[in-house]
C-alpha cells in the first residue's frame, strides 16, 4: 500500500465567518449528492511545497461534507526524484530534456507505485507529473481519474511534454491554474481553470499580533528596529533568490538599516533544493542582514506567519510560477507585496492597486524603495489585496470548486455553479 498521510479534522462550519456570503449554503448543495463517493489523492511528498499545504486543509474538509477522502504518497528514490524534477522543469520551460534513462526511471516507478495502490475508488486524483503515468496500469478502472497540474506550462519543452501526453490523455479531467497552462494538442480531456487557495485558519496564516511576531522574528537574529524585506519560497532558480539579493542591495543603497530574510524548505522530492540553496549562501556573501532560513533552522509554520506579519515587504520574485500561494499568504496578512510578473501571480496582484509587479531585480528595488518610503500608501493597496483574496483565493471556495468538478463527472446537476472549462481538443 502507499503511504496514508494523517491530515486530521476539519469543519467547514468554522469557515462561515470568513468567506464569501452565500459560499456554505452552495458547497452543502453540491456536497449532498457525493455523499459517500471515495477520493484519494496521489502525490509526491507530504511536505513543503503547495501541493502539500492545500491536501492538509482540502482533503479533512472533503470528509467533512460527506465524501470519504485518502491522500496517499507515492514511493520514490533518488534517481526517480531527480528525474521528475528535470520534468518539472522541462515543462516550465527549461530546455534541458529526458535521457533515455530517465525515462526508463520515470516509467519503472510509476509501475512499481501502481502496484502498490488499490483501485477502489470513484475519484482518483493525481498531482502533477510525478505519478502521472500510474493511470496506464489501470485501462479497465471505474474510477473517474482527474490530473491536478500545479505548475506553469506555457512554455513547455515539448519532447518532454510529448513524453508525458500519452499518460495525459487517459485522464477524465485535468486541471490547471490558468488557460495558458491547458497543453496546446489533440486527444486532451476537458480541461478544467480554477486557482488553488490557502487556509486562513492554520498556524501559518491565522492572525498574529505584530508584538507576537517581532517576537519570533527575534529569536532568529532580526533586528526589529529595522526594515525587513522577506522572500519565503524553495531555494529554486524559478524562484529567484539571487535576483531577491541583487534587489536587496540596491535598496540598502538608499536605505543603510535594511535586511533580508529568505525562508524556505527542504522538500524531500527536490534533490537540486541543496544545490542551490548552497549557491544562495554563496551568493549572499557574508553579509551579516541576510538571513537565509529553512525547516532546518527549525523555521515552521508559525515562524513563517511571524516573517510575514514582521515584514515591511513581502517579495516573490519569481520568473515562472505556477501560481505562488506565497503571494497569497502575504496579502491575506496585508503585507505590502512584490512580485514577478509571471504565471499566476498575475491573477492574485493588480499591478499599482493590490501590490506590485516586476521584471527585474532593478524594478523589485525600486518597489521596495517605494514602499519604505511611504508606508502608509502601500498599506492602503495592501488593505485592497487581502479584501481580493477573501473573495477569491480562500479555501472554501477550492472545496466548492472540487465538488463541481465531481457532479459534473458524474453528470449530475451543478446548475449556477459553473467553473471555467476548456473544451477538449
């Protein structure tokens, strides 16, 4: 069997005060003919990364109105590891492709998880390339099959995508975050457009007094007295973090007291994670007001709240990004925010109104030295970015998104409660 992740209980009921009206009454609508349905999600690790923060809010409450709900991860080594990463990256748009090897790897373990997971379910859901292909060992399945894409695939390398399409095509469903993403050939399923959603009520995003964060940003070395810019993401080139520190360096040119901190974590299905967060040490130089921070640093959920709350700029400057819940973390806590013009940040932050869009390490200074030089301003487009994402970036209405895709599947009534879809090609 695969591994089961324990994801612990949820109630929607604790939600009704938060999001927007009218969003209960909808999903108890949709949730009441799926009573019973079994779903399991299948991904590659249960920790870091947004794959793993939304199942451990969405999958408790998918049990909670009614459907009986697994989330199980999938087995893999090293070389199995490294190839997937190689694939994420391909489908982002670097061009560096699969050895003959790779694919071999890539097609051994997904045989070898299939064989490990029983097929008994109405829902199967699959998160991203790395168990893609299981869907192959199971031709003759009841269960409707549903390919959750989490990253940006505008600009696809297309020998690899080519690689993965045959697995693709088999799915009932997929789902991306925007419609670039939708794969631009025959054969696909519909597609389905949503964004993914954080969880205002877990430790990392519940509310947390400024007091109480100078606090724990102090334990780590922080001087509260002074400016502090924030990056929390992977240590990835697609995040930029050597970009982040270009930036920072130009902004203390015009203002001496500022820090930087870059908080992220290690995520066991990223084998380049240490690489390159080696390469971010380095790049840092020794300068004593960079503070590079990771789960190692015992740097959890609610230490990640307290950076955020803390910061007078919340940065992700990102040059592809499948959609950056980190962007909405940052707004929901009202933090003036600073980000890539790419992927979906652009759905989250209306550039000038709710934050700030950039595409350089020259711009992203010039933000920040805009927003420490007139706080009050950027608290005022802060305060329009949380409001934004209540409406529509919160869990609830990721649950409400599910439970469509679910009737719909099952050709049951979702009348007024329609998703974005992309016809199959």
């Amino acid at each position: 069997m695969l591994n089961l992740v324990n994801v612990g209980h949820k109630s929607l009921a604790d939600y009704a005060t938060i999001t927007a009206r009218g969003l209960m009454q909808e999903i108890e609508r949709l949730a009441e003919p799926l009573r019973g349905r079994k779903v399991v999600h299948l991904s590659a690790t249960a920790f870091g990364g947004g794959v793993a923060e939304i199942n451990y809010t969405l999958v408790p409450l998918m049990r909670d109105v009614g459907l009986e709900v697994e989330w199980r991860i999938i087995h893999g080594q090293e070389e199995f590891f490294s190839a997937t990463k190689t694939i994420h990256n391909a489908l982002q748009g670097n061009p560096q492709g699969l050895t003959a090897g790779q694919r071999e790897i890539f097609h051994r373990y997904n045989v070898d998880n299939a064989r490990s997971f029983e097929d008994e379910h109405d829902f199967v859901i699959v998160h991203d390339p790395q168990p893609a292909a299981m869907i192959e060992r199971f031709p003759d399945s009841s269960a409707r099959w549903i390919w959750r894409c989490h990253i940006d695939l505008s600009t696809p390398n297309e020998d690899v995508l080519d690689f993965l399409l045959p697995s693709l095509r088999r799915y009932h469903a997929t789902v991306f975050h925007r419609h670039e993403y939708v794969p631009r050939t025959t054969g696909m399923p519909p597609a389905y457009i949503w964004p993914p959603a954080i969880d205002p009520l877990t430790p990392k995003n519940m509310a947390l007094s400024p007091e109480d964060a100078a606090y724990i940003v102090d334990q780590f070395g922080i001087d509260v007295e002074r400016p502090l810019l924030t990056q929390v993401s992977r240590f990835d080139p697609w995040k930029d973090p050597l970009g982040v520190i270009d930036a920072y360096r130009q902004v203390s040119e015009h203002h001496s007291g500022v820090q930087l901190a870059l908080v992220g974590s290690m995520a066991h299905d990223d084998p380049e994670g240490w690489d390159f967060y080696n390469q971010t040490v380095a790049h840092a130089a020794g300068d004593p007001d960079i503070f590079i921070l990771s789960n190692l640093n015992n740097v959890g959920a609610v230490e990640v709240n307290a950076f955020q709350v803390h910061s007078a700029v919340s940065l992700q400057k990102s040059i592809r990004e499948g959609f950056g819940l980190t962007v909405t973390e940052a707004l929901w806590k009202t933090r003036p925010t600073v980000a890539g013009r790419v992927g979906g940040i652009v759905a989250q932050i209306q550039d000038g109104e709710t934050g700030w869009l950039v595409d350089s390490a020259g711009e992203c200074a010039e933000a920040c030295v805009e927003i420490l030089g007139d706080p009050a301003a950027a608290r005022a487009r802060a305060l329009r970015g949380k409001e934004f994402v209540r409406k529509h970036f919160l869990m609830p209405r990721l649950l409400r998104d599910w439970l469509v895709l679910f009737n719909r599947l099952l050709d049951q009534d979702t009348a007024g409660a329609d998703v974005a879809v992309v016809a199959a090609a």
